[in-house]
C-alpha cells in the first residue's frame, strides 16, 4: 500500500502526521511512502531525513494524493484539498466534523473513507489517538491562561500562584478527562488554588485522592458552574463528548460574571466550544476579548509545540497506520479492529459515526451495514 502526508495548510500549524522514524517503519513493513516535499519542516524534520527513510519526496499535494492509497494528516483537510480526495482513497486524520459541516460535506462528497483519529475507541471508551494531544492541550491551556492572565494589554495582571501573603490566581476546570487532568496537574504545579468540576464523581474522586486537598472537586450543575465561574480568574473548557459537538455549559452571563481581565482558554473549540462566547480563532491572533473577558480559542493548540507533538501523535498512529496497510484495504482493516472501525466518520458517501450524524442533523448508517453492500 501507498501511504502518504502533506505539508499542513491549516493557519500555524506545524505538525506532521508522520516523522522519519514512523516512515521508516512502514516501509520496512513492506509498504512505500510519498510524502510532501517541506511536509515535516515545521517540526524540524528535513527533506534529507525523509529520503534517508526511503520516503518518495514530491514537490505537491496533489501528486501525494494522486499517489497514495491511505493519506494520513494532522488536521481535517482544507478547502484547497478537497478536491484532491477520491473515492475509496483512505483519509486518517483529526476530523472533528461534528463542528465543520463543510469538511463533512466534501468528504461525503468524494466518497473517500474518513477515519477520525479522536473517534478511534477501544472496548473500554478509551480514545488512545486523541490521549496525547489532550495532555498538551490541558498542559498547555495552564501555561497560555497564566502568560494572557499578565499585562500589557486587557489583562487581570496576576501571577498565577501568587506570593506569601498575596493569594494565587483561581483556576476553574469544566471537566476531568485527559484535558481536565492535564491542566489540573499544571496549575496545581503553578500553586494556583484549583476547583474542577465534571459530571464525572470517580474522576473527581481520584483527583481528591491524588492532590489531598490541594483541589476543590465539585459535581457539575449549572449552579456549581456558575459559581465557580464567578470567582475565576483562569477558566478551562476541558468538556468532550465523543464525536459529537461539545455542550455549552458556561454562559454569556457566566462569562460576564468572571469580571474585567479574567482569561478564559476554551479548548473544547475543536468540537465546537463549551462556552457560548467561544469562537475559532488561531495561533496568529491567539486572543481577543469579550465581555470584558480575554478568551483564547485556537483548534489546534498542540500545534504550537509541534517536534513534542508529532513524535507523540506518530507513535501512537503507526500500530494503525500499519493494520490497515497489512490488511490490504481499509475494509478488511475496520473488519479486523473494533476500535479502528469506530473511528469511521465517513464511508463512501455516508456518515457512520452516529455522534457525528446527530450534531450535522444528517442520516447515519452503521459501517456494519455498508461493508455487506456493493461498493
């Protein structure tokens, strides 16, 4: 099989979907590889360490395209790639279509096969493509609040973890998965005094039991959100549900309750944001200001630390990268593998993963169903 990765076009975005080590791999499986001359350069991979890995360096998207059989990227695909899928040609990569009804309509509409990297699921609900980019977001979502929560510019002016005599910075979390507990874990090292709020009671449980006392946990209602909120000066959005567009659970008034200067890191923008004065912006113009409020709201925050990112992000890729290249087709791959198969947004023309059916508002069809049908 032809396995194949592009330069990212995405605004900053300087991730690659596969670094020379991974190339390396799949082609000592016995598969070959066509990649994007410049592709990895943003994370200080060269053309030369590419080539050295018996990688095919082309000088244009389109010719990676044309050529390979599974196209493997860091971000859903952009306008100007979306004549370039084909039908039956395998697309893997982080999709979030439950926010993006024009990439979901272009992946319908060349009847490619679109497996989503944060919808591959284990037995256990575990979503192992989406784990390591979570932990940098939550990571990061501490060290982008405190740098935006001081001057020059609309800000609080506070040092997170304040001083002796002086108290820290409130940060409030909205979740506790590996988002939540990424950045619990940071701004509990910042000294920031920590409240984390989910729907979740055995999460909260283990944050008590990991932090002793050190973290405020409370069940989440919009009562307890509100309150939290009003006294924040670091709001996280850390909110997922599976495929589908995230909840709104921080309201304008909240957001308006927070007061002037107060920093909000949504990083639940990728789905959608889960608070409603949220919308996508990027890493050139990270910030801007509502209610009184600095908001930060970059989709693809991981981006920014992208040699961290790209070796994690290929390391835990290549073991399905090479299932469905061993396989001979992506059917008898999805066939094979339980979690790869619910990774399956599109399949030729229909969209297979209900989450994501349901927030588009557009029909759903197992995948079950349409591997039994002609193609």
């Amino acid at each position: 099989m032809i396995v194949g990765t592009v330069k990212e076009t995405k605004t900053e975005e300087y991730r690659v979907a596969l670094t020379p080590d991974g190339v390396h791999d799949v082609i000592a499986a016995g598969h070959r590889v066509v990649i994007e001359q410049g592709a990895g350069e943003g994370s200080n991979y060269s053309d030369e360490e590419y080539r050295a890995a018996r990688a095919e360096v082309l000088p244009t998207p389109a010719e990676v395209y044309a050529r390979a059989d599974l196209m493997c990227e860091v971000k859903e695909p952009q306008p100007s790639e979306y004549g370039l899928l084909r039908e039956g040609q395998v697309l893997f990569t982080y999709l979030h279509l439950a926010a993006a009804p024009a990439v979901a309509d272009a992946i319908i509409a060349s009847k490619c096969v679109a497996i989503g990297y944060e919808t591959v699921e284990q037995d256990d609900g575990f979503l192992p493509l989406l784990a390591p980019m979570s932990e940098i977001a939550g990571r990061m979502a501490v060290e982008i609040g405190a740098h935006f929560l001081k001057r020059p510019g609309p800000r609080r002016g506070m040092l997170l973890g304040g001083l002796p005599g002086v108290p820290p910075a409130h940060v409030v979390i909205v979740g506790s998965g590996n988002v939540g507990k990424n950045s619990c874990r940071a701004a509990v090292g910042f000294g920031a005094r920590v409240t984390v709020i989910s729907i979740d009671e055995s999460q909260l449980r283990a944050l008590e039991e990991l932090y002793a006392g050190r973290v405020e946990t409370r069940l989440a209602s919009p009562q307890a959100i509100a309150s939290a909120v009003a006294t924040a000066d670091l709001l996280i959005g850390a909110v997922l549900v599976e495929g589908r567009r995230a909840p709104v659970v921080v309201t304008r008034e909240m957001v308006r309750s927070m007061g002037p200067g107060a920093m909000i890191v949504d990083v639940a923008v990728d789905q959608g944001g889960c608070v409603e004065t949220t919308r996508p912006i990027d890493h050139v113009h990270p910030i801007y200001v509502e209610e009184g409020v600095v908001h930060y709201a970059v989709p693809n925050m991981p981006g920014a630390v992208p040699r961290t990112s790209s070796r994690a992000l290929t390391g835990l890729t290549l073991p399905y990268i090479l299932k469905v290249a061993n396989s001979g087709s992506v059917d008898a791959a999805i066939r094979q593998d339980a979690a790869l198969r619910r990774g399956v947004n599109v399949y030729r023309g229909q969209i297979t993963h209900p989450g994501v059916a349901t927030s588009l508002g557009r029909p759903y069809r197992p995948v079950e169903e349409l591997l039994g049908a002609p193609a």
